[in-house]
C-alpha cells in the first residue's frame, strides 16, 4: 500500500486537515476534512488548542498506526499528549479521535522565558500530580504562559518510545531530549539533554526560531532532518534550509550536516517578494536578469534589506545561463532612497544615445531618473540619479498621485516614437505619464491614476500590487498584470482605448498562481520566436514558463474573445456551458476544466454536443474557473457558486 501525504494546517487556536485524494493520474488534490480537531478533555469533547505561533508533533506516539499529537497546550511549558482512538475505537487507522491522555508527557517542562527545560519536574502544574505508569490529566490552572515552540517526535535510540526535539520562538538552537522509558505510554520521563542539537555534528542555528523536520530526503529508506526557521519575521530567508544527512539507521539516526541552503544553493532565492526585470547590464547582447528583492535578512542587524540582485547571462544568445554577480545592484541598499523597503527599475532610451536609462520606483511613492552613459553596445554605468521631474520640474511620481510602492514601466503607448511611463500602485490601478517630448528630450506630463480602467484588486481588498508588463505581438500591445492575489491579468484592445477602458482578456492567465504578490518580465530570451516569462512571488523565488509560438499567440485571443456562454452565473445546483454562438464543430471536441481559485483541478469533461451541463449541488460555495479548450486554443470564465 502507498501511504499519501495528508496535510494539517494551522487555524485560529488549532489544527485543520486537508486529506489527500490525489492519484497517479490526475496529480495531487485535497480535500478538508476537519475545520478544527476536537479532542475529549476532562470528559467533554473541546477544540485541540494550538497557538498559531507554535508547530505541533504529529507521530503515532503509541505505536498503533494512528497519528497522535503532542503540543504545548493551555499552559505552555508543558507538552498534551492527545491520544489517536482510531485504531481502538474503529479498528483502522483513518479517523481523527482524539482524548487527551497526559498534560505532561515526558515529565519535564519549559521555561517561561527561555528554552531551558526542567526534567522530571514534580512541583510545578501541570507535572506535579501526573502518576508513574498513569495518563491521568486535571483541568486547566492558570500559569506562566511559554510564547511559542516547535516539536518533533522522533525515535532516536531505537527503544520503542519518542524522544522529542524542541525548537524556541526567541533561541536559534535544537534541543533534544532523550526519553527514559522502555515502553509507550507509561508516563516516562525525559532524562538527558541536548541542548546542541545536533551534538556530534554542526549543530543547528537558524538565526531564530527553528522548526525541525525527520525526512528521507535523498530516498535512501533512512529518514534525514531538515530544520528552517518557523519565523516570517526576523529570520533567514535566502540561506535558511539546513540539511543534515542521517548516516546511521532510521530508528537510529546518525545526522551529519551537509548544507544550510539545501535547493535554495540551486535555485533563485533573493529572500521575498521576488520581482524581475530583464535588462542587458554588460552590452554583449544578452539579456541579463535582475531580480528585486524586498527583503532579504541580513544577519548582522537583524532586519530585513531590500535591493536588487544581479544575474549575468553567461550563456549564448540560443541557450541562456544566469550567474549571481551582485545582490546589491547599484548599491542600491546604501543610496538612502525610498526607506530601503522596495525597488523596482524600468529601462528605455530615454535621450536616444543608443543605451538604456533606468528609472526606479521606490516604495515611498517616488520614481529616480538614472542616466546611462555607458554608451551603445557597452556596459551600462548609473553615476547619477535625481527624482524623475515632469515637463515643469517638478516631481513626476509622487505619493500624491501615485501612493506608496509604485512599479514603473516605459513603454511607446501612444505609438509616438517616444517612450511613456505606466506605473503601477498598491492599490492595484495603474498610472499613466504622456511624454509630450521627443526621443531625445524626454517631457512627461501626469494624465490619469486609472488607465485603462485596470484594476488588478479584490473587491475586499484595497491592495492590488499592480506589476505591469507590456508585450508588443504582431504591432499589438497586450498587458500582463501581476497582482497581490497571485493571478495574472490579460489585457488587450489597448492602443485604440487609452481614454478608456482596455479589455479584460483573462483574469487568471493560463490559470497561473504560483504565490500571492506575482510579478512578471517576459521577452524571447533564447531567440526562438517564442516568449519566455519569469514570474516571481512573495515566497522570493521565481518560475519559468515558455509560450506558443509568437506569430501564433494571436489564435489564442481570438477564442477568448468568442461568445462562450455559462448561465446561470451565479449558479447554486446545475450549471450550462453553451457554445452554439462560438461556432462549435463536434469534430474539435473541446475539453472543459474546471480549477478552483487555488488551481486544484475539480473536474474534467469532454463535449460531445454544443451544450454541456454540470452538476454543481456538491460543490463548496465560491469562484471557479472554467476552462474550455480546443486544440491549443482556449477560453476561461469565472463561474460562482452560492
């Protein structure tokens, strides 16, 4: 039998599960099954509690088959053992009963103020009425509440009882305690620590807050470890992932350090909100990469950095190859502009002396001119910058008219033969600069804070992050819009409706979401007449994705133009996908999908006849994409359910 993965997520003051029905076929999917673990605790059934801060062991810690759970509960200093019934009460091991059985299991408990714990601990609540080969528990004291912590229960020695590794929210070491007991669930205690865990090799230091993870990472039949820190704040975020190879057996680990970047070493990884540009640095041709960052850690302060990192493309014009050169481009970091906290360049001619200027948003809501005066075909030099003025002088973009964190792009909207600036704002609209100049003497002039009628945020959210990209097909502009929630935004029907309102081809572009604030840089970056697009996200990496053909990218505009009809829209229990009007052929059997808003595929039909009805009574209320393809051609519409 092939044992699936299922998750347990955190919620407000607990644990929700999302069981895994995924297959061989049609790849991973989830489905809730408990909105909140319950667990019998002093004869009525209460919520599990778990502090949002803390990760909880989950382990069958009796040996039964089922998944028990131990976590510093009420108090904080002393870890629940909440007993898995399945296996007891069913027979089988895939129910989640829960009774809690000790409230404190492995007799010790932790300090209030630090990681340092006190072993066999018989005075303090709530170990000082728990009974040797008992799992007696009492109602909830009030005491010194422990912050946070990280558990693991892991079999160390090979005894048949968990040892457990402790993680602290304000301390950046392990400690592992070894467990005393021969046999499960007689309420033995913990009776060895290590407090530099692990010991007989580096041990573990995660800057702050490590969260420790038993593994088989290289597929050897031994479980490995894996700590990162459990912190969005004040951690490491580039350099965060340390490996440790197990080299004894899986009930008798051995862990031996290998690496603190483990695939991060592999990967682009500039800490978060990762947002790229394509923009040729050197001069030799090749497209280099640049990849803002909003903020990596720095360790010697402590704080979050944001700069931006520089890739050098030292491959060839048909096989691209980006080598890290710089993390602080420019030095950005040092120049004192926009508070340090986001920075994001656009690049164009903006003089007509054959090289590219840059000019940079920032996050107070202000855009810097830098002049390129390396000269055509040579490497770019940036000596000096000043605040990007308009035609009388004065600040261009301003947080008066633009807000805070603004996204700049240049691009010839109007078709003058002159560059203009776009610029996206938090609130996810973009606004639109008129260079009323020429090529050579740039003169911009502030039209609207709402071109094209784009908005890029949800209808709950004031915050969009509207990252704007253009893209030339064939003499036509198209308009891809990262944003906040993680979607991109097609827009087309652009020259011809700059006082007004372009049109909204795709709200969820090739239904990508690989994580929420997306921005994307696309171009043919291998000269194969084919578009290369690198989207980053909050999480500070970045994905690739190619296109079709770029003479053929039209044919795909044109069916998501075509009147395909889905009524009734809102739907509650049966849904109809009509394509008479799109000038259906029975011979092109389109399939229709249907994702919902987090990309899980729902369901998959094939269309016979112009008409397909769906049965939507089962479905969860809320937003589905429906997605009809044709050969490669497709359309996608937003249907809701209530």
């Amino acid at each position: 039998m092939r044992w699936q993965k299922d998750i347990f997520a955190s919620r407000s003051g607990g644990i929700k599960v999302f069981k895994n029905t995924g297959n061989s076929t049609d790849g991973l999917s989830f489905v809730q099954t408990s909105l909140r673990i319950k667990s019998l605790q002093w004869g009525t059934q209460q919520f599990l509690y778990v502090s949002s801060a803390d990760l909880p062991g989950l382990k069958d810690i009796d040996g039964d088959g089922d998944i028990d759970i131990i976590t510093f509960g009420g108090t904080g200093q002393a870890l629940e053992y909440h007993r898995n019934m399945s296996m007891e009460t069913y027979g089988h091991c895939d129910s989640l009963l829960y009774e809690m059985k000790n409230t404190c299991w492995g007799r010790f408990s932790e300090s209030a103020s630090t990681n340092s714990v006190t072993l066999w601990d018989t005075l303090n609540y709530p170990c000082d009425d728990q009974v040797p080969n008992s799992e007696s528990t009492r109602p909830f004291e009030n005491s010194e509440r422990h912050s946070g912590s990280t558990v693991l229960p892991i079999e160390m020695d090979n005894d048949g009882v968990m040892d457990v590794v402790l993680g602290d929210i304000s301390f950046p070491n392990l400690v592992m305690l070894s467990n005393s007991g021969t046999l499960p669930n007689t309420n033995s205690g913990m009776d060895a620590v290590d407090a530099t865990f692990p010991s007989n090799s580096v041990a573990a230091d995660v800057s702050i807050y490590p969260g420790a993870y038993h593994a088989d990472v290289n597929n050897d039949g031994k479980r490995d470890l894996i700590v990162t820190p459990s912190s969005k704040v004040g951690s490491e975020n580039r350099i965060s992932t340390w490996y440790y190879l197990n080299t004894g057996t899986d009930l008798s680990p051995v862990f031996n350090f290998q690496q603190n970047d483990f695939m991060q070493g592999q990967m682009i990884d500039v800490g978060s909100k990762a947002m790229p540009i394509y923009f040729d640095h050197n001069g030799d041709g090749l497209k280099d990469l640049l990849v803002s960052s909003q903020g990596h850690f720095n360790p010697m302060s402590g704080n979050q950095v944001s700069s931006i990192y520089y890739y050098e493309n030292t491959g060839t014009l048909a096989s691209p190859e980006f080598t890290l050169v710089t993390t602080d481009y420019l030095n950005l970091s040092s120049l004192g502009i926009g508070l340090t906290l986001h920075f994001y360049p656009t690049f164009g001619d903006l003089d007509n002396d054959g090289d590219e200027d840059m000019v940079l948003g920032e996050y107070s809501g202000y855009c810097y001119y830098f002049e390129n005066t390396g000269g055509a075909g040579n490497a770019a030099i940036f000596s000096t910058y000043d605040v990007l003025k308009d035609y009388a002088n004065d600040p261009l973009v301003t947080p008066t008219n633009a807000g805070i964190y603004v996204i700049p792009a240049l691009v010839d909207l109007d078709r003058d033969n002159d560059l203009d600036l776009v610029v996206g704002r938090r609130n996810g609209q973009l606004n639109y600069y008129e260079n009323i100049g020429d090529a050579a003497n740039y003169s911009f002039l502030y039209l609207t804070n709402h071109l094209g009628n784009v908005n890029v945020s949800e209808w709950w959210s004031i915050e969009g992050y509207a990252v704007p990209h253009f893209i030339d097909v064939e003499g036509s502009y198209k308009l891809i819009v990262g944003s906040k929630n993680g979607y991109l935004h097609l827009y087309d029907s652009i020259e011809t409706n700059i006082p007004g309102s372009f049109h909204l081809a795709d709200s969820s572009l090739d239904n990508i979401q690989i994580g929420t604030y997306s921005a994307p840089a696309i171009t043919d970056l291998n000269n194969d007449n084919r578009l290369e697009m690198i989207v980053g996200n909050e999480r500070g990496g970045v994905a690739l994705y190619k296109s079709a053909d770029i003479s053929n990218i039209g044919l795909h505009e044109e069916l998501k133009q075509l009147d395909i009809i889905i009524y009734p829209n809102p739907a509650s229990e049966i849904v109809t996908i009509d394509l008479r009007q799109a000038g259906f052929n029975s011979e092109q059997n389109p399939i229709v999908q249907i994702f919902d808003l987090t990309g899980r595929l729902i369901k998959t039909s094939e269309m016979t006849n112009s008409l397909l009805q769906l049965n939507t009574a089962d479905w969860s209320e809320g937003t589905y994409l429906i997605r009809v393809s044709v050969n490669d051609q497709m359309v996608v519409k937003k249907l809701v359910i209530y």
